[in-house]
C-alpha cells in the first residue's frame, strides 16, 4: 500500500477557507481505480501542519490521479486562492510539502 | 477519529533492526479500547522519517495505551536498543518526534 502525505501550512486567516474546501470536496477521486482511502487532519498541536493523507493501492494509482481531470478540479478552488495572493503580492495563504511512504507493516 | 504520527529517524545501520522490530510485533495494541488500525510507513524519499501511524476512536483511547504493558511490553526491544548506546556513549539509534491529529473530513 502507498501513502501519500500533504503536509500543508494555512496562513491563520485561511484556516477556515482550507477547511471549507474539504469539507465540501467532490470525492471524484475516490472512484478512481486503486484509490483505498483519504483522511484530512487538522494538528492538535498549534506548530504542526494539516495533512492531507491519501492512501492507494500502489505509487503508479498516486501518480495517475495527478494527471487527471479529476485531481485539476479537486484543487480548482485552493489553486485560485494561491493565483490570486501572488497577482495581489500578498503572502500565499498555505504551503505544502509532499512526503511519499509505503506501508510495510500493520 | 483521532490520529498518532510518531515520526522516526534512524540512524541509517539500524535501519533493518528497525523495521524488524515492526514485522515481528505483538500487536498487543490492537486488541484495546477505541483502536482502530496501524500503519508502520517506510519513506519513499531519503530526507523523511519513518512514520508509525495509529487511529484510534479518540485521543483518549491513544493516552489509555501509552500506561498500559501493553504499550510497554510493544516497545521493550526498541526503548533497550535506545538505553544501551546511550550507556555505551554512542548516538542513539533513533530520534522521534509525535504528532497528533483529529480526522476532520475524510
């Protein structure tokens, strides 16, 4: 199994838009082939990040779902935020760090 | 759902140990109150930790296991490993640092 992790940043004043967008999300990628499960995590300690946390079948499954028309609307909404704080020159409201994993024990 | 991220580094000659360590596990844990699964990440990418995961109903299910011999009996091999470079002055084997999350949307 792979694991992806987002860990993302939020500027203070965009947390609540950045869960917003969660909680309203269109799942269209959970119908896509390999996907196994998807957890969002707000940290409960103040200087951790959110994560976005996807789980697939294999890395290839991962690496499909970011070429997708799927993924592109997933993150219409959050990569508009980012375009109009940079046109703007305002600081961008998050920033986000990749981590990959395999499962290797249960 | 609550979520427990301990993230660790290894030492790069402990590294089999380590994961030797998970393969053979007790898996006393899973049998306790308000666990839910766990998840043992090797990462894909050199400059990340190796993460074990466990969900839980609620952090208070995940606190009721770090007192119990469970808890205790699950980590002997690794807390002796840490003891005995420590007593012969060599660097600790590993370095970790926990996470705590709340699943906020799925």
């Amino acid at each position: 199994m792979f694991v992806a992790m987002n860990r993302i940043s939020c500027q203070p004043d965009y947390v609540e838009r950045f869960e917003e967008l969660f909680r309203n999300r269109a799942r269209q990628v959970d119908t896509l082939p390999g996907f196994i499960q998807a957890k969002i995590l707000r940290p409960l300690k103040d200087d951790q990040p959110y994560i976005v946390m996807t789980m697939w079948e294999a890395k290839e499954h991962f690496d499909a779902w970011l070429k997708t028309e799927a993924f592109r609307e997933g993150h219409r909404r959050g990569f508009e935020d980012m375009r109009r704080a940079r046109e703007e020159g305002r600081t961008p409201p998050m920033s986000s760090t990749m981590e990959e994993y395999e499962v290797f024990a249960e």
